[in-house]
C-alpha cells in the first residue's frame, strides 16, 4: 500500500513532541509492516530509508501535490482531498462550533464517542527510543511526577502539586516552569516541586527511571494521554481522575488508581505498592507502534473501499466543559 501521510510539526521530534512522536511511530511501523510511506510536510524530513520527504507548499493544493500511485491519505492536522480516498486522525477535542468528518478517527473509544463516532485507534510508540526502564520495585527519594502542558489549566499541575504535598513526596514537573504568565502570573512557592521546563526524549526517560508514579489529575475529557502510556512504559503507576481516555488506558487495579478526590489520590500514594514490571509489560503489549499501525490499516482498507467509517456524519462536541475534582 502507498501511503501519504500530511502532518505538520517537527519530524522527528526534538522535544516532546506528543502528536509528532505518534506520526513518527506510526510512519516507522508502516514501513516495517511493508508498506510505503510518502510524508507531506511543510518542513524538509529527515526520514532515512523507511518514508519519503515531499515539500509541501501551503498555497498550492493538497489535490496538486499528491504523488502518482498513492491508495490512501492520512492527514494529521485536518484537511481532505477530492482525488484520493482518506482518513483524519482527530488528536485533540472539537471546539463546540466544530463538526466532525465521517471518516475522522479518534485516539480512544471515549473521544470517539464524544463526538457522536464509533471509530478509534490507540496511540503507540515506538518503545525502542526510550531507555529501559527500572523494574526493581520502588524507586527511593519519594519523587513523582507530572507530564504535560503546565500552562493548561484542564491538566491541573495546581491539583498535582497539592497532592504531593498532601502526601509529604517530592514532585517534578515536566512541561512547565515555576513563574507562568499564561495562567494569569501564576508563581508556584512550593520548594518540593522542581519545574524541569520543556525537556526532550532522553531527559524525561531519566526523570521517570527515578519517578514513583504519574500525578495527572486531568480536569477534561482528555482525547488520550501519551503520558499516561510512557509513564506505565517506565514502570510508574497512575495517580489520575476519571476523565476522557483515563478508565481505557488504567483499566484495571495493577496500574494504579483513578479518582476525583484530592485526599483519595494523596492517600493512594502514601501506601503505593505498585509493581513496575507490571505497568511496563502492560505499555509494552497494547500501546506499541506496530499496534497502532496494524489497526490503521483496517481502516485503510476501509476508506479505500468506499466504506464511511462513522454512522454519525456529523455531531457537535459538547464535552470540553471543566469537569469535578474534589480536595476531599
């Protein structure tokens, strides 16, 4: 199958990259898979024998600057095309005022169904660009961790930092720094956080070799929750609400805790017991790059036949009001 994927972004990602590092991943699998991959890019790719790097021009269409031969195109950042058969890969939630595509694809079961759809792949990674994690049970120095854009007030690093303060453990924040003029001049006084800023690959791996769980007390739908898998990855539990992808990703007792209640996940994690073989062996075997891959190409195959890949055409989102949490 000849392959066209349109995305945006830096490829391969330097930093964290969240929605860069899946396209990465899924690009990579395709090849291994036997497939071949064209990418379209405003950015020269630098993608050595596994995809093809295509300029793209922003003022000429997409229609113009497909390759001859391809069988599907699989944009990233929304787009479609009049000549080809396609797909859309929905990262993140609709505005209310949006309207969803028939043949969109979503990151979980619950966006999916947020959106009035039924169709979902899971994002993986490809686990060979992170380092091996740390099995040996629980990590010393009583440091956690949060990942995410500090900034956004739905990913709630204000509830994360009162959780780990309730808990008398340390916490580092990946993904933002201590003054935030975005949140209003925000200026975080508590001495047991330290604010790592934005940081690649290789530095947040060794943040979570040493971390004893992921505090991501979410106040939203979240779509999916890439640092909910590289975490579990890392052999590091989930301390986490019950909102959006949550319940699907930490779906059973051996990967952690969800709750909406500040006192419940503090307390959780004064009695952690967690087994980090456990979390990894879990990330490894359902979110891997190859995965993903394999379930996109079901629905390849689909689009390529003329199939609508969602019985609802069009459906407002509703669901990006903040929702509960409690501090007990």
């Amino acid at each position: 199958m000849n392959i066209l994927m349109v995305c945006k972004g830096v490829l391969p990602p330097v930093t964290y990259g969240g929605t860069e590092r899946v396209v990465w991943g899924l690009v990579k699998a395709l090849h291994q898979l036997g497939h071949n991959v064209f990418i379209l890019n405003p950015n020269k790719v630098e993608c050595g024998d596994f995809a093809k790097s295509i300029r793209q021009n922003l003022n000429i269409p997409i229609d113009e600057q497909i390759p001859p031969g391809i069988d599907i195109v699989h944009f990233h950042t929304g787009g479609q095309t009049k000549t080809k058969p396609f797909v859309v890969t929905q990262h993140g939630n609709n505005l209310v005022s949006e309207n969803t595509k028939p043949n969109t694809i979503f990151v979980s079961e619950r966006h999916a169904i947020n959106h009035g759809c039924n169709s979902y792949v899971y994002n993986g990674l490809d686990w060979s660009d992170y380092n091996e994690p740390n099995l040996k049970g629980i990590r010393k120095g009583g440091r956690y961790h949060f990942l995410g854009k500090a900034a956004w007030k739905v990913k709630n690093v204000k509830g994360a930092i009162a959780i780990t303060k309730k808990s008398q453990t340390k916490l580092d924040v990946l993904g933002g720094t201590r003054i935030n003029f975005k949140m209003g001049f925000r200026f975080t006084f508590n001495r047991h956080v330290k604010f790592h800023g934005m940081v690649n690959n290789a530095k947040k791996c060794n943040i979570l070799q040493n971390s004893n769980g992921l505090i991501f007390p979410i106040t939203w739908e979240e779509p999916f929750g890439l640092a909910v898998i590289e975490s579990l990855f890392m052999g590091t539990p989930v301390f986490a609400t019950p909102y959006g992808s949550l319940p699907e990703l930490v779906s059973n007792p051996d990967l952690g805790i969800l709750s909406n209640v500040e006192d419940e996940l503090a307390d959780a994690i004064k009695y952690n017991s967690y087994l980090p073989y456990r979390c990894h062996e879990y990330a490894r075997e359902y979110f891997d790059h190859l995965s993903m891959a394999k379930e996109y190409i079901k629905y390849y195959e689909r689009a390529i036949s003329g199939q609508r890949l969602n019985s609802v055409s069009t459906q407002k989102n509703n669901r990006l009001k903040n929702l509960p949490y409690h501090k007990n």
